[in-house]
C-alpha cells in the first residue's frame, strides 16, 4: 500500500517540523527530537513492551488499515525527518553463531543469504525444528518472520517513495550493521551514522 492522493494530506502540525519515530519503542529519538523543538510522533503497536518516553500512537503497521494510517502521517508538509526502528530479530547474524554454554539460549537463523525471506517453513507433524532441522522456520517462527517482513517491506516502500517524491524529508533507519535487512531487496544503499554522526538537521 502507498500514499493516498497529496490532496488528501492533513494540514495540521504545520507549525513546528515533525518527526515521525516508526516501530517507536522507547520512543527516545522523538522525545529528543520534541526537546529540540520538533513536533515528535512516535509509531508504535499495541504489544509494544518498552516504557514510552512519550505518548505512542497505537497502529499494528502488518495490517492495511495501520499501514493506511501511518501514510496519512507521512504526506503531511511538515514532516522532515522520519526513523525506522525496524526489528531486527529475525535479521540479526547474531543467530549464525552457536552458544554452547550450559542454560544459555541458543536461538537458531531463521535466515541467510540464499533466503533473505526467511527459510522455508516446514509444517511437518512433530517435527520440533531445533538443530534437528535448523534450515527450516517452525512454530510461532513462522508467523514472525511473516511479520517481520511485512514491517521490512514497509520500510523500504516508505524510504523509496520518501526519495523518489519528498527528497526534503530525510530518513534513518537502526539495525545492525551487519544484519540481513540491509541485503533486502529494493532496499536503498545507506550509509552508518552513530550518535556523534546524526544528520545535519537533527544535531
């Protein structure tokens, strides 16, 4: 889903610019922003599990009716930055390494290079996945990684039309470095900034 018509974007807000904090969190970047004089909007669902630093405005962004939402915020003329924390659970390489210490977790990839979507999901009865089945999505990894890439894709739909069609507007996106999310298709060359670094506009 993309933007609706510009004629239909609200006019409210104009005043101070808008930063728009998507997949929020603790939503610090748009308190930070609102302390400097911006007009913070922090995005978020309603599992979000981190205390908000300021109020969050509830939208599931895997449903069209969150995505159309969140696009009414995005075509407003005021907004001049927008920040993705986009999860990076599934994405994370961190999975790639095994732990083999005694009572530590040891969560397997749920991707890889050659399957940046995901690994195929297997729905074979009683297989349990583990390192019995490592290449293969199981259980509720299933449906998070479903979501995962519904909120990727969003992502890379809002960065691309932001730089086709509001070049005015930067953006940002936190992830790691080397997580799988920035080999994803459509996905826009980018460049790491760390907090010593921020763009012009927001230091």
């Amino acid at each position: 889903m993309g933007p609706p018509p510009c004629g239909n974007a609200p006019t409210k807000g104009r005043g101070r610019p808008l930063f728009v904090e998507i997949m929020a969190g603790s939503a610090g970047l748009a308190e930070s922003a609102t302390v400097k004089g911006w007009h913070g909007v922090a995005v978020d669902w309603a599992g979000n599990r981190h205390a908000a630093k300021v109020p969050i405005l509830q939208l599931d962004l895997t449903t069209e009716d969150g995505k159309a939402a969140l696009w009414k915020i995005l075509i407003r003329p005021g907004v001049l930055h927008v920040h993705f924390g986009t999860p990076c659970g599934t994405c994370s390489r961190a999975r790639d390494k095994r732990v083999r210490r005694r009572g530590r977790p040891d969560p397997l990839p749920l991707r890889d290079p050659l399957n940046l979507r995901g690994f195929p999901a297997c729905h074979s009865r009683g297989c349990r996945g583990g390192n019995a089945h490592p290449c293969a999505l199981h259980g509720p990894d299933i449906e998070r990684v479903a979501k995962a890439n519904s909120l990727i894709d969003l992502t890379v739909d809002v960065v691309n039309w932001l730089s086709a069609e509001r070049p005015d507007v930067s953006w940002s996106i936190e992830n790691p470095w080397r997580s799988y999310l920035w080999m994803m298709d459509r996905m826009p060359p980018a460049r790491e900034i760390t907090a010593e670094d921020p763009p012009p506009e927001l230091a």
